[in-house]
C-alpha cells in the first residue's frame, strides 16, 4: 500500500512539473548560442516582449519626444548606429560610442564601464541622462517624470495590466520589460555556428584561415565563447594618448587596474556596427586589425597581451574574412511597430 501511493504522489509530481513546464513561456535561440539566462525575477513572456519592444521605439519615453531606445540603437544598423559617439536629446553629443544590443542578453555588465549589472539596470540609466533621454538634470525626477508619462496613455495601461498582472505599473516593471524585449535580440546560426557544427562547406578557404590566424595571434584570448568575448574590461590604449582621456572602468571601480580599461566587445555581426572602439576612433574592421597588428597606444596600464602582431597583408584580409563569417541571422526579423499605444 505504501509503495502504491508512493508511486502515485511521484506521478502526480511529474505531472505537475509537466504542467507547469507547458505553461512556462520560452524564446527560441539560434543555432550557437546557450539558452537565454532569464533572471528569476524577469522570465520571459511573449506579452513583456511585446510591451518592451513598444517601450523600445516610443520616442515618448524621452522629455521631449524625439529619442526613443531605437535612436541609438537602430535595427538596420545593428542595432547600434554608425556614429563615432552617440547623439541624444538637443543634439548633445555622448563621449562614447553605442553598443549593439545583439546578443547584450549573455553579457553580466553592460556599459562600456561596466556600470550596470543588468539589463533591467540599463535601461534606466538613458532615461536618466541629460546627453540622452532627458532635460531633468536629477535622475529620480527624471525617472519619475517618465513614468508619469507612459501611465498618462491609456493603451499602456492595459498592456501592463497584461503583461504582469499588476493595475499600478512601476518603473522597475518599464525596465522589465525593455530588458526582455532586448534580451530577445540574437545572432546566431552564422556560417562559423554551422561550420563548427559539422557543414565543413559554411565558410571558405580565407575564413577558414582568418580563424587559424584568429587563435594565433591572439585574439581568442579575449574574444571566445558564444559571444565572443571574455566579458573583463582591458585597457587597449584606445584615447589613452588624448590630453584628457576617458578613464573607463577606473572611474566606476577607482582600482588602478581598471585604468583606461574598457569592455571586451563580442564580435558576431561586427561588420554591422562601424565604427568601433568605445569612442568610435576606428572606421572598419581594416583599421582594428592594423591597431592591433601594432600593437595598441602605449600608456602606464596596457595590457600585456598587446605587443605587435607582425601580421602579412593575407593574415589580416583572412582574419577580417572571418569575421564576416560571424555575421548570424535572428535580429534582422524584428521592426518597429506600426503604431504606438494611445
């Protein structure tokens, strides 16, 4: 009698586990890439997506209407934009580039610093800035005049109301929802995912070499895994020759080791989002390649691993094809919305 109900409370345990699983919303990846790491106060739903992609492209978030998520962070453009620095409200200019939000779901800092130890975090932090989302030079006001905004539109309402089951939506839940919209922005699939995959025919000769020299020389070091990079943040030598260099890192952490050091960027779709480094000083991937065949700008913190490469004129076209061999498929799907909430 003891086993008998033994075996039926497990079956009604595994059967709830099931239920559960079934009712338990997923995002699909490309081939690539792990499962998205959801946090376990942020799982995914198809209605958060939904509400943080119309969150993402409505200009409304900003004080004066005219910036949204997407000014900076455009689709056609990899979701970054081809500016050396971004352009925010007023046409005030940032002091940094702006990363893509590709595949920013496996990154555990965002920022070029670091700031941020989530999606959730980043979001909040453009609304609050003056060079970005706002006029209100406090960030507390600034985010709660744009929380105010948002729950002055009706049509919002009720998409939060659906989205997490809650009449009183919060800044933090705006913040949600974007990151789980954002989250859903993925590359993968690209012709190095299926080589390694086992269709030895996905990349060509030259890419094929670009990814000996790729590991040679060193940059695997820094960029490998399924984003293809390492996560820390080094100094390169990037501006560290300007009169007043951007200082990185260093000025979140205040530890000399993070002196002019910057996030490791990940390379898939790279050739989608020119210019590069943190301040845009790089046009193509052509020019990165000769900085690093160089050997980086000398200053008292570079990294050690960035001594010259001595790289033949084939090398760097082979590494550059390579890297073009990274470009995937999955962001190019997403558009923006052909209307907004009234």
């Amino acid at each position: 009698m003891k086993s008998f109900k033994a075996v039926l409370t497990l079956v009604l345990f595994l059967g709830a586990i099931s239920a559960d699983e079934q009712a338990r919303e997923t995002f699909p990846v490309p081939l690539g890439l792990p499962p998205i790491p959801w946090p376990a106060d942020n799982s995914y739903s198809k209605k958060k997506e939904e509400l943080g992609r119309l969150l993402y492209f409505d200009k409304r978030l900003s004080t004066d209407g005219t910036i949204s998520c997407a000014t900076c962070h455009i689709p056609s453009e990899g979701f970054a934009d081809h500016l050396p620095r971004a352009i925010g409200i007023k046409g005030r200019e940032g002091r940094r580039n702006s990363p893509t939000v590709i595949n920013a779901a496996y990154l555990k800092l965002l920022f070029w610093d670091g700031r941020a130890a989530s999606l959730e975090e980043q979001c909040k932090g453009p609304i609050s800035n003056p060079k970005e989302m706002t006029l209100i030079e406090n960030p507390h006001w600034a985010h709660q005049e744009c929380h105010k905004r948002i729950m002055t539109i009706k049509g919002y309402k009720a998409l939060f109301k659906d989205a997490f089951d809650c009449d009183l939506c919060s800044l933090d839940d705006m913040a949600k929802a974007i990151a789980t919209f954002e989250r859903t922005v993925l590359s993968g699939n690209s012709p190095y995912d299926r080589y390694m995959a086992g269709d030895k025919a996905a990349m060509n000769a030259e890419q094929i070499r670009g990814m000996a020299v790729f590991k040679k020389s060193g940059c695997a070091n820094c960029h490998f895994g399924p984003n293809f990079t390492d996560g820390r943040f080094l100094n390169i030598g990037v501006g560290m020759d300007a009169s007043d260099p951007d200082l990185g890192r260093y000025v979140v952490t205040k530890k000399e080791r993070d002196w002019g050091a910057f996030k490791v960027p990940g390379l898939r779709d790279i050739d989608k989002t020119y210019p590069y480094m943190h301040d845009g000083s790089l046009k193509t991937l052509e020019d990165v390649v000769d900085y690093y065949d160089k050997g980086g700008t000398p200053n008292k913190n570079l990294n050690f691993l960035m001594k010259p490469l001595h790289l033949s004129e084939e090398d760097k076209k082979a590494l550059v094809a390579f890297m073009h061999a990274l470009n995937g498929e999955g962001w190019q799907n997403i558009k923006p919305p052909e209307k907004f909430p009234d």
